[in-house]
C-alpha cells in the first residue's frame, strides 16, 4: 500500500503528457521509474511489443483523452467496467488502466529476468477491449476524503485497544519511509492534477502506512484468535477504503473533464 501502483503512475503522467504538460520522454521516464523498462502490447495496428512513448502516442491517435485506474480485489472490481476477460485479468494483476474517450485498456505484466544478484524487472502492458461505462464504486474526491478520515479514526482506536497500532523498530522504520516519500508525494500525480487530488492520495498513503505497521508488527498484544480476528476485521474495510481514494485521485483529472463537457 505504501508504493505507488504502476498503474497510477501510467495514469497520472500520461494524463499529464496529453494535457500537454510534460514531454512523452518526461512522461515515461516517471513512468518506468526504477523498473528496467516498460513495453505496450496488443495495441491496434502494431504487430509486436512497442515502447511506452510510441504506445502513449498511439493511444492519443485512436481517440484516447485521459486515463482512470483500477485496483480491483477480490469480490470487489474497484474501477472495472467489464468485459470479464479484461476484469479476470485487472484482477490477477490487482491493477489496471482503463482508457478514456477509447474502448481500450492496460494491464500490467511484471516479470523479473537476469542472473540471480543482478535481477531486474521488466513489464510488458497488455492492451484490451474495455466495455465503456462508468467504473465500479469509485467515490468523489470529498466522499474519498471523509472516508478516509473516519476510517483513520476509527482503525486507529481498535488497533490501539489490541496494541498493534505500531511500536517499535519495525514502525520507526516504516514511519521513515513514510516521511521520505512525503517529501516527494506531491510529484506522485504529475502536473496538472487538483490539490485536492495530491491531499487524498497523502492521505490514503498515510492509511497504508498504518496498515502495514499492524501486519507487520505481527500479533502485537492481540494474543487471543478473538483478538486477531478483531484486528482483521478492523484493517479489512480500512484496506477498501484506502484503494477507493487510491483511485478517486488518480481518476480526478479524467473527471474533471468529464464535468467540463
């Protein structure tokens, strides 16, 4: 929870690059990031695997206008719109981008390749046929943030009952790297994105953070199966909450639009 999905940094900087406010080579360098490189496959009119700055390029030419993100879990298709083949596969991966102004859509396959202690990773994006119609359960920005605040709240007080709201090296270590990225959070959503979209997404990185503190920290002073299972039942919705904000910012610049029209 507490990195950024690929699939929302293709989102945010793509959306950014057809607004026309960074370059395609500024636009894919953010998106790549520290993995090795990133191809598109299966895009019309290309017979093979291309790279990402000719497949964002194409996907302009065939109509698209923005991109959403989908982070789809188990019983919950956060961000979908169908086929089920295009589902199925979102939902394996855990993530996906779904075009905007043109049926296609993104999934990500990561792999790892290179000799052991020199390993690097690789992702090639599936492009597929996407039903348009509005995504799955996806809340306003201001839904997404009121949420968020009274699952803080509400998360924060029963894991401190069961002492696992986080103590020790483990949650120091996580709090650092939590206060590292903040220092660059507001590059997370590329330019052109609301500040209430920057607020949101700090916000669910700050819930994820608390998240991975609990399981990490092991079963902390809930020593009873009643006591666990309360802790899962605590984190379970705060999870769902925390991707649904997730997605409202990353899907704020193509709603923005939509309001426009």
């Amino acid at each position: 929870m507490l990195s950024e999905p690929r699939s929302g940094l293709l989102a945010a900087w793509g959306n950014a690059l057809l607004a026309g406010l960074v370059s395609p080579d500024e636009a894919a360098l953010a998106i790549v990031g520290e993995d090795a490189v990133h191809r598109v496959e299966g895009l019309p009119g290309e017979a093979g695997p291309v790279g990402l700055t000719l497949a964002l390029g194409r996907l302009r030419g065939l109509g698209v206008t923005g991109f959403r993100v989908a982070l789809p879990a188990p019983g919950h298709p956060l961000g979908l719109s169908g086929p089920p083949d295009f589902n199925a596969r979102a939902l394996e991966a855990e993530e996906a981008v779904v075009a905007f102004g043109a049926p296609y859509g993104l999934v990500p396959e990561v792999r790892e390749v290179g000799p052991a202690g020199d390993l690097h990773i690789e992702v090639v994006w599936r492009c597929l046929a996407v039903r348009e119609a509005p995504p799955a359960d996806v809340p306003s920005l201001g839904e997404a943030e009121r949420e968020l605040a009274e699952a803080l709240r509400d998360a924060t007080a029963v894991l401190s009952r069961l002492d696992v709201a986080g103590s020790g090296p483990v949650a120091d270590a996580a709090v650092d790297a939590y206060r590292a990225r903040a220092e660059r959070g507001r590059e997370v959503l590329a330019p052109g994105y609301p500040p209430r979209a920057v607020r949101v997404l700090e916000l669910a990185q700050r819930v994820g953070l608390l998240i991975s503190v609990a399981y990490e920290n092991g079963h902390g002073g809930a020593v009873s199966a009643s006591e666990i299972a309360a802790r899962g039942e605590a984190l379970r919705p705060v999870e769902r909450v925390a991707r649904r904000a997730q997605v409202a910012a990353y899907n704020a610049y193509v709603e923005e639009r939509e309001r426009e029209r």
